[in-house]
C-alpha cells in the first residue's frame, strides 16, 4: 500500500511513520510512505498557502490551488471537480473515477464521516491512500470537490489534519496482509466484531495478590474461548452499549447478553 500525505508540516510524520510496526512494515516493503509539503506548490515567490476568509471572520483559510495542484502532482493527472451535490450529501466516496482505480484521497475535517473499525477494513482494500492535512480554520470548501471522502477521527478540533491522518494511517496500515506478525491479531481486535475486546493477562500468574482467571490456565480451548466471548460481550455491555445495536451477535451472544444483563440489573453500581 501507498500513503501519501499532503500537509504544511511533513516534518511531523517521520518519527512515528518511522517506529514500531508500521517503520518495519516500511522497511520491508509492505507500505510505501511519500510526504508531499503543500508549500512547494504555491504559486508566488513567498509561498503563500492560506489567505483571510472572504466574508470576514477571524484566522486563516488554506487557498485551493496549491492544494489541488499538489494533489494532481501525486495522482499525474488534472482533476474535474465532482458535482456540488454528491459532495453536500456526504458521504463518501465522491469520486468514483478514483475509487474505481484503488485510490482514495481522505480529507481529514472535523465535519467528515466519523472514522471507524469498517472504514479502516474498507480502506485497507486499496492500493493509494491520499491524506489531505488541512490547517488553521481549515481549507477552501472548494477543495472538498476534488477529494474522494472526508474523514473525522472525532468530536473536538485539533490544530491541523497531521495527527489525525497519522491515527487513519496506523489503523489501516496494520490491516494490510503481512504488516502485523499474526495475522490472527486483527480478526480478535477490538470493533472487529462490532464488540470490545475482553481482557487480557500475561505472566506472572500472580501480581500483588491479583490472580490470573484460572480458565485461561485450563488448556480447555473451547472452554477459554467461551470465557473470551463472554468477556467481551460484558465489557461491551457494560462500557459501550450503544455498540451492541450494530454488533455481530449469534443466538448464544444473545443468550449470554441476557443473563448478564440480570446480573447488571441486580447490582445498584455495576463493576467496570
């Protein structure tokens, strides 16, 4: 896979673009990173990328052409704007002219889609991924034109688009076949399934007095297993219930979400 990251300050990406996991799937030629720096594709001699907003009102807005000229560079060709309406009904993506070809080009905006488990999955399936870092109070809306989807990792602001293109990369890097040493791993991850993942425990089997659940000490794999799924429906439950509307749940799920909501309902403050 390819990642590429349009920004004002690609100083900010190589130090966690270049550690643990996703340096080693780098190194090994599963992700391919490019850092593109929007400056270099102002047009003036002073390299002026934002200007003040028509209309009045306080900051800076980030100008269209040196971020639309960035990204044709990337993509080698000129880019028609997709239709105004397509793009107000948003959601993603946009542009089927790329997406059809495994590119997709995430401007990361507080006002995007929500970023999720799925989308990562979704996105793992291409080929390209472009992340368009927006600055100050964010970029001309007409650059919302020639993107494929816009992205939130959440409900608050941050200063720029770096962190959160940083977040949507690591989440989609670790899903691409060979990155991860187990491929078991993504499969047991939290919002996997639509559920939490249950707890987990290592060595010592004792620690200041606290046990390791002697079921997972057992060799009974199915019976390990059991205990696992149950765990994670009551963490879900307990913690993020709203989750449960869109899990995936078998007969036995719902069986076992029953009972512990009895024993929920039994307790005047359930334990987390």
């Amino acid at each position: 896979m390819r990642l590429t990251f349009l920004s004002l300050f690609p100083e900010m990406f190589p130090g966690p673009l270049g550690a643990s996991i996703l340096g080693k799937a780098c190194e090994r030629g599963l992700i391919r990173v490019d850092l593109v720096d929007i400056r270099d594709f102002a047009r003036d001699r002073h390299r002026v990328t934002d200007d003040v907003p028509f209309g009045g009102g306080p900051g800076m807005v980030m100008k269209p052409e040196p971020i639309v000229a960035a990204l044709e560079a990337v993509l080698g060709r000129t880019l028609d704007p997709a239709p105004a309406e397509v793009v107000e009904a948003g959601r993603g993506p946009y542009r089927r002219d790329l997406a059809d070809e495994g590119v997709r080009v995430l401007l990361l905006t507080p006002q995007g889609r929500p970023f999720s488990q799925a989308m990562a999955e979704e996105l793992a399936a291409c080929r390209h991924l472009v992340l368009v870092c927006g600055h100050y109070e964010g970029v001309d809306e007409r650059v919302r034109l020639f993107v494929t989807d816009e992205v939130s990792i959440g409900d608050y602001v941050l200063t720029g688009g770096e962190i959160p293109a940083l977040v949507v990369a690591d989440a989609v890097a670790r899903l691409v076949p060979g990155v991860l040493g187990d491929p078991r791993s993504p499969r047991t991850d939290s919002f996997a399934d639509g559920l939490l993942e249950g707890p987990q425990y290592t060595r010592p089997r004792s620690f200041r007095g606290l046990e390791v659940p002697p079921v997972l000490l057992s060799g009974d794999h199915a019976a390990i297993e059991s205990w696992r799924r149950t765990q994670a429906l009551r963490r879900t439950l307990l913690r993020r219930p709203d989750l449960l509307a869109r899990a995936r749940l078998t007969e036995a799920d719902v069986a076992v979400l029953r009972d512990l909501r009895r024993q929920v309902a039994g307790r005047a403050e359930p334990v987390l």
